[in-house]
C-alpha cells in the first residue's frame, strides 16, 4: 500500500501524520509526551478511534519513559476526546502494564492484525465489477493498517478484484472528500467522489452493489452509532439494496 501510517513509532519517538494538512501535504509532526499527544488528539491532527487509541498509548509510554505523573497523563489524554473509547481503554491498559513501552507496541500490533482480519472476513462480500459505496473515512488513515471499512476494499484490489469505489464527500469536515477518496486512490483503487446527496440515485440506477460504512459503536442489541448522513444510507441501501 501507499497510504502512509497514521502512527509511527521509531527509535522511541513518535510521529503522527498531520491529517489536517490532507490532502494538500503528507507531513509528521513529532509529538514528545502526553500533553503534546492530547493537544494532537484534540486539534484532530490524529483522528479515527483506533488510530487514537494507539497514539495514546504511546502517550503514555512517553510519559513513563520520562517519569512523569501517570495518573495525570491518563487524566490528560482522556479529557481530549472524552467520548473516544478507544482512547480510554488504551490509556487504563498501558497505565496498568508493567512495560508501557511494550504495551504501547502490543496495542498497535493488535490494531494492525485486528484491521487485517476485517479486510479478510468482508472481502468475500466483493466481486469483480462491483460498485461499492463508502461513507466517511474508516480507513487507513483512521487506524494502524488497512482500515476498518475499506479493509475488504483493499484486500480485494490487492487480489486483482476490480472495483468502483464511490466515496460520499461527508459533510461538513469532508473526510470523506478529503481523506478516504485519497487514500484509496493513492492505493491505486477506481475512486469517484460524489456528493452525499447523490448515493441514493446511485443505488437506484445499479450503480452501486454494496455500502460498506465504519461504525463508531455498536450496541448491544446490534444497532449502529456512526457519522451522520449513515443512517440515509441504510435506509436507501435497505430500499434499493436490501443489505448494506
């Protein structure tokens, strides 16, 4: 692939993609402790719940490799995205380990590995010819590795499947325009960029296959909590479709 990581971790030091610069400019931005990883969470210079996860994790090995307050570095990078469970969940595991540093890798390892059982569980819904519509950015750019949504997309390509990506723009930050038509393209998939508007016409006149779309969080019960402009896709996908 040639998406860039979100994440980097290198001879300990951590440099994270400046995904507001996107994509106009690939550029890193080397963050040096907790505080500086949360003022990068918060100004959404990483963003996407797995990718967060993992940059603070690594916020927190800095932390202990400088031997600073831990409690109040946890506090820190959980008080910039508050309702990102990621986050959370990552900071209360490296706090908890014996090794921060080793954790912070092991997270990161987990998230690449867990991105690449998605692609191999869902690229068996994608068929040569395909059309297949996205919704926001669910991938690479949002995780370690191949993304959540786009992971079957990419496998797919990887095998030789062709595929037409249609990608919703995503108002109103975009990401949709700005980050997932980019990545994909730049990974040398079929992209066109619609207007969210269009997906439904799209649907109606069999332009479109499948909708695949990321999910911020899933209940118990099996409904879905994602960006907003989802829930017409489902409703359209349903009509049209009958799956998405």
């Amino acid at each position: 692939m040639k998406v860039p990581p979100s994440v980097r971790w290198q001879e300990g030091r951590l440099w994270l993609l400046d995904q507001r610069r996107l994509p106009a400019e690939v550029a890193y931005v080397e963050r040096t402790d907790a505080a500086d990883v949360a003022q990068a969470i918060a100004c959404m210079q990483v963003r996407g719940a797995p990718a967060i996860g993992v940059a603070a994790a690594y916020g927190m090995a800095l932390a202990a490799r400088a031997g600073d307050d831990l409690d109040a570095a946890a506090a820190t990078l959980i008080a910039a995205r508050p309702t990102a469970v990621n986050l959370a969940w990552a900071v209360h595991r490296v706090r908890a380990a014996g090794d921060p540093v080793a954790e912070a890798k092991a997270i990161h390892r987990e998230d690449t590995a867990m991105c690449h059982a998605i692609g191999e569980y869902g690229v068996g819904l994608l068929r040569d010819g395909m059309g297949v519509l996205t919704h926001c950015n669910a991938g690479a750019l949002a995780v370690s590795a191949l993304g959540t949504a786009t992971a079957p997309m990419y496998l797919a390509h990887e095998a030789g499947v062709r595929l037409r990506v249609f990608v919703d723009e995503t108002r109103p930050v975009l990401q949709g325009a700005r980050l997932t038509a980019w990545e994909l393209s730049r990974a040398g998939l079929d992209v066109t960029l619609i207007c969210d508007g269009t997906a439904a016409h799209l649907m109606a006149e069999g332009a479109v296959d499948l909708v695949i779309t990321g999910a911020d969080r899933v209940t118990a019960n099996g409904d879905v909590v994602n960006k907003i402009g989802t829930r017409g896709l489902a409703i359209s996908a349903r009509y049209h479709l009958a799956r998405i």
